[in-house]
C-alpha cells in the first residue's frame, strides 16, 4: 500500500472539512463566486482524482486474486448503491425531511456515480500489458483505449450539451452567472445548459439553492455544483486519477513514474491553459468549479498530477515526510466525511466562535 496516496487523500479532506468551517476567514478558502481558481475550488476534484488512482491498484489487485468479473461488478453496484443513498441522507440532513424538497445531488451522490461508471469500465476492460510490444513506451495509454474511447465520449457528450444545447431564453453556449453580469441581459440564465438540465431532471426544487454567485450577481436561479452534466467531466477526472494508478502498475522504476506524471501534468496543465486562453474569463471555456467545465477539471488534473509526484518522492520514495497528520484521516476518508457532515453542529466539533481572526482560525 502507497503511503502517498493516503497522504494525498488526507490533504484533500482535510482541507476540504476546513473550508466548510469558513477557512479561517480567508479569501482563499471560499470557492469563487464564478470563473477563475482559490484553494477551495481544488479540494473535491483532488478527492474524485485519487479515488481512480485508488480504482486502479485495488480492481487489479481483485482480478489478480482470481475475483471474477461479474462479482466486482455487483460489488461495485453495491458501494455506488450506498454511497449515493449515504449522500442524499447527509444532503437533507439539516432541517425536517421533506420529499416535496428533497436535493438529490450532492458531494457523495457525485462520487457514488463516478465510481459506479468507471468501476463497471474498469472491472469489464481491465487487461493485463506485456511489456515487450512494439508500443511499450506508451503502453499505459494504449493498453486502454477501450476505456478512452468511452471516456472522451464522455467529454464530446458533456461539450455538445453545454455549447449546442438551446436553453429558452437564453444564448447557445452561455457559461455565465446570469444575473447582474452583462447588466442583466441574461439574468435567468444562470449556469447556461448546465442549470437547465438539472431543472429539466430535477426540478428547481430538488436543487441546490444557494450558488456562489447568488449574492454577487443576485442571482434566483438555483444552480447545483454537483449536477447531471458536471458528472460527465467528473468522470474524465477519474478516468485520468485511474490512469495515474495504471503508470504505478506498468511502469516499475520510481523515476519513470514520476517522469510519467510529471508529463501527464504538463499535457493537462497546456489544455487547459489554451481552453482558457490561461485567463480568468476571457477563454474559450473558463475555469469553472460551479460548471464543472472541461478546462476546470483538466487544470485540476496537471496540479493532481504534481502533488502526487511530490506526495510519491516525499512519503514513498526518500520517506522525508511519514504524510502525518494528513495519512490518517486519508486511511478513512468516507468515515471521517461522513462524521465530520453528521456531527457538523454538536459540540466539540463545532461551537460558536466570534468575529476575531484568531477565534475563527
């Protein structure tokens, strides 16, 4: 077992619990109220990140052991069937339950989703590579091309609904708040097709109410972060973490993995870049946390990427960081989330604090 990973893990939920704690009141620990990146915004893509490269390492590890399968199939349904039943209960947790205003999606409903597309992908493909073929230096990428042709399927579903997609009322391919932006011209169109779909499935009441963007722009439409068409680019996400895990298992040497990601993060880090003109708003496709949009997901691979490099180095390789404290919470990460969202208003996990930095902190 990879230390790094449970370090990796750890970083991302630790920090992940301590925005929702407001961050200590500093700027960089609120998500942004629409394009562009802060801390906040990196945490739960990280988490969807390693749970593939976690995917990857424990599925071969099952078909190693003789599993058939069809049973890591069902086990998979199983654990996607339990998380996403966990997330709907965590995500009307607060307050009386009432089915007429149920939230459907959420944090671990997204997750739960993810996991049950590639886990079903990965348990039916995963293959064995021979290390002596003739495309042996790219071994990683072409031993799988069945899952990339499923997966980048994935991403031309998730562009031609966002850019093509009519949403009434509204332009073809708008990826604003809605709102006050552009003096109110498109005030109801918050979220473009992305808000649109979710209504279309969920209903306005069903959702997510309370958008970053809701007090800056004054926007009343309500828009889900963990919605429908973000799942899509949720899991190309994965699927890249899950590739990750696929450069541990070929590739033996530490210094031909790191070299692996280490381009893996260039090539990711360059597409997004010039999806978003490496602007904050003036790109083809911004950087958005709220849209889940293909530049967002693919900036937070290249910056996955590297951490795990430096998590790999640090934790596994020249063991100059044991990844304390961060290791633990990492080993039980569900548990801890789950806890941490169940006990968020009882003492001693959460109490009342002033308006002083050193209180909040």
């Amino acid at each position: 077992r990879l230390k790094s990973l449970d370090t990796f893990r750890g970083i991302s939920l630790v920090i992940m619990i301590f925005v929702n704690y407001r961050g200590g009141g500093y700027w960089f620990f609120r998500h942004s109220a629409w394009n562009g990146l802060t801390l906040a915004d990196l945490v739960f893509p990280w988490f969807v990140f390693i749970m593939g490269t976690s995917m990857a390492l424990s599925f071969r590890g099952a078909l190693r052991r003789g599993i058939p399968r069809f049973k890591l199939i069902l086990k998979v349904l199983k654990r996607a069937m339990i998380l996403f039943a966990l997330g709907v209960m965590i995500s009307n947790s607060k307050g009386a339950f009432d089915l007429r205003t149920l939230r459907v999606p959420g944090v671990l409903q997204r997750l739960a989703l993810t996991y049950l597309v590639l886990g079903i992908m990965e348990a039916a493909l995963a293959k064995s590579h021979d290390p002596h073929q003739w495309w042996s230096l790219v071994r990683d990428v072409v031993g799988n091309l069945g899952q990339w042709a499923a997966v980048l399927m994935f991403v031309a579903v998730h562009c031609c609904l966002t850019f093509l997609l009519p949403v009434p009322g509204c332009p073809k391919g708008y990826l604003g708040p809605g709102g006050l932006q552009h003096g109110g011209a498109y005030e109801n169109c918050t979220g473009g097709a992305t808000a649109y779909i979710d209504r279309m499935i969920f209903g306005t009441e069903h959702m997510y109410g309370h958008p970053t963007c809701m007090i800056p722009y004054q926007t009343t439409v309500p828009l889900d972060p963990e919605g429908v068409l973000g799942t899509l680019t949720s899991i190309f996400l994965c699927f890249l973490g899950l590739q990750a895990g696929k450069v541990i298992l070929i590739f033996q040497g530490w210094k031909s993995r790191v070299s692996r990601w280490m381009c893996w993060s260039l090539v990711t880090g360059l597409v997004a870049g010039c999806l978003c003109k490496f602007s904050a708003e003036d790109g083809f496709i911004p950087i958005n946390k709220n849209l889940w949009s293909l530049s967002y997901v693919m900036a937070l691979a290249s910056m996955a990427f590297l951490l795990l490099s430096v998590c790999f180095l640090a934790v596994d390789i020249f063991r100059v960081w044991s990844g304390a404290p961060f290791i633990y919470p990492g080993m039980n990460s569900i548990v801890i989330y789950l806890l941490h969202e169940i006990l968020h208003w009882y003492f001693p996990v959460q109490f009342k604090v002033g308006e002083t930095h050193a209180e909040q902190l």
